[in-house]
C-alpha cells in the first residue's frame, strides 16, 4: 500500500515538474526586449512566444490629432491603432481637427457614423453614468452603475419595457458632454443626423432580436463598462473591408460604417464620375423608389450570402436611409 502511495506522489512531482518546463513564460519577461511599432502591442501566443498584434484598446484620454488622411483621432494611439487594423499608412498631420473640408467634397459622400464615432460616444455616456454611481454610507443606501442606467431607463422608457432609438437619444440629449459627438467640419444638421446614427450603431451592438429597441438588459450590455464592442467589417465581392473603406458604384459613393455599407443615391449620367457642386445645384435629381431598387439589388449580388440583410445594404434616398428590403431602417430618421 505504502509503495503505491509513494508511486503516485512521483507521478505527481514528475507533473508539477513537466508543468513547469512546458507552461510558458509571462508576458512581462517574453515581451521584455521586444520591440512593436506605434499601434501595435506585444502578445504572446499559445506557444509562448512574442508576437506584435494591433493594439486591442487604446486608453481614453482625447487630444485630437488630425491623420494624414484628412480624418480626425481621438488620441495618438487612435491614429496609430487604426493605420494598423487598415493595413493604411496614416501620419500624424497636425495636432487638433482636421480643417474644415470644402462642401464640395463632404456632398460627394454619405454622412456615416464610424466605428471611432460610436465608440467615443458610448466612451462618453459610459464615464457620465460612472460618475452618478455613489458608494453606500453611513446615511445613503448609494447606487452602483446598474443602479444609475435602470433610473435612466426607467426616465425615459414610455412604459413598454424598452427603449427605441428616439428614447434612447433623448437619453442621450439629457447630458451635453455626451451628446456632443460632432464632424468638424459638418453643418449643425448634418451633426444631429451623425448623432442619430451614432445612436442606431450603439443599439445594433446589443439588440439580439432584431426589433430596433432594447429591453433593460439589452441596454445593460450596451453600455457595460467591461463590453468590448466587435469592429465589424463590410463584405463585397467575396471580400472584406475595414471601417472607413470607400467603394463607388457608377456615380455613387458607398462608405462602410460600423459594418455596414452607406451609400449615397444621385441619378448617374454615364459618365461614371461624381457630379460637381454646380451640377448638383442645377441638376436637383434624386432617385426614384424604382430606380433605388434596382441599385440596392445590384449592391445585394455582390454581397456575401444569397439572403437580403437590411443592416448590410444602407441606402441615402431623398435623406433618409433605407435597407435592401425597402424599409426605413433607422428610426432616428423620419421615412
């Protein structure tokens, strides 16, 4: 019996001993006397060796720099962690915004909410609540984060049980710093559509049954400090393309934005080029339903899957958008 006892303590040493030679190292001495270039950070792999990956998250801190792009970051790390997922190479042209573009370049592309938008405003409306959670005292029961969002949600729900994308921006409006996710160089009205948008993005994160409105758990995992939201990339073509790609189809711009492809709807003339500003002064035309048909049936064909995904085929007609199916798809914007 004692024999056997001892055996297996052997087997268990010879384990721990195995254990420790295979296990590898931790990050901080395999990482050591690596070097990664700006945006990229050291991981190690499932061998337990160094590899330079795309930073995961930078820290929030805003100091704008304006990209060699013309588009403007929050923070250096932004601008270097964004080059780094597009594969692009972006320089730091300037510290601040970027100056304002000329009219004629900001007609000739959609207004879009991009990954950068809708994560700097959840960044926002998550440190304004952060800020309201009290810890409990002598006197006070105090509120924790869950606490703050149920007061919240509770405000502004109409009594339904869930919030749609009008309350949710009323929600949004009720603090000014959060609200204020602006393009500088955008008019005011185009600024409140950016927000609108920006609002639909933050809704479409957790919204699991597809309605457009979100239960009190669904906006619980929107806006959960520990929820790292997915950057979700466009497909056309049976390819891939990072947020802020552009492609065009005939006379039309299309941009992807937080996955999905945003496209602008002006009556091409054949000559497969964008309408100046004078053109499109002189020449109001917008397209018909029918003709806005056919162009979201030709962008679907192109599309991964054989099904028509409304969230995937956003489409600008006459100012509002709309999905492949014909239907408004953001209720922000009236149809």
């Amino acid at each position: 019996m004692s024999t056997c006892i001892q055996l297996y303590m052997y087997c268990i040493f010879l384990d721990i001993l195995y254990t420790d030679v295979v296990c590898p190292e931790s990050k901080s001495k395999v990482c050591a006397n690596v070097f990664c270039g700006a945006g990229r950070e050291c991981a190690v792999t499932e061998k337990g060796e160094p590899s330079c990956l795309c930073i995961e998250q930078c820290k929030p801190h805003k100091r704008p720099v304006c990209g060699s792009n013309g588009k403007t970051y929050r923070n250096h790390c932004e601008l270097h962690r964004d080059a780094c997922l597009t594969g692009l190479k972006v320089q730091v042209a300037h510290d601040g915004h970027c100056e304002e573009k000329k009219l004629e370049k900001v007609t000739n592309s959609p207004i879009v909410c991009y990954l950068t938008d809708r994560n700097e405003l959840r960044s926002r409306v998550i440190e304004w609540l952060q800020s309201e959670a009290e810890p409990e005292g002598w006197f006070s029961k105090g509120s924790n984060f869950s606490d703050v969002l149920l007061k919240y949600f509770q405000n502004y729900d109409n009594g339904d049980a869930q919030l749609d994308s009008t309350e949710f921006l009323k929600f949004i409006q009720h603090n000014d710093t959060a609200i204020n996710v602006t393009s500088p160089y955008a008019e005011e009205e185009n600024n409140r559509l950016l927000r609108s948008l920006c609002v639909d993005a933050l809704i479409e994160l957790s919204d699991e049954n597809a309605d457009w409105k979100l239960s009190f758990d669904e906006f619980l995992n929107c806006l959960r400090p520990g929820f790292n939201p997915p950057e979700r990339k466009c497909a056309l073509e049976d390819e891939t393309y990072e947020d802020g790609a552009e492609t065009q189809m005939e006379c039309n711009r299309c941009v992807c934005a937080c996955g999905n492809w945003v496209c602008t709807a002006v009556i091409c003339d054949g000559s497969n080029k964008l309408p100046t500003l004078e053109e499109m002064e002189g020449n109001d035309q917008e397209m018909t339903e029918e003709e806005w048909t056919r162009r979201v049936a030709e962008l679907n064909k192109h599309q991964v899957g054989s099904e028509c995904n409304v969230r995937n085929h956003h489409v600008l007609l006459k100012g509002h958008y709309f999905g492949c199916d014909g239907m408004c798809i953001f209720p922000n914007i009236p149809c």
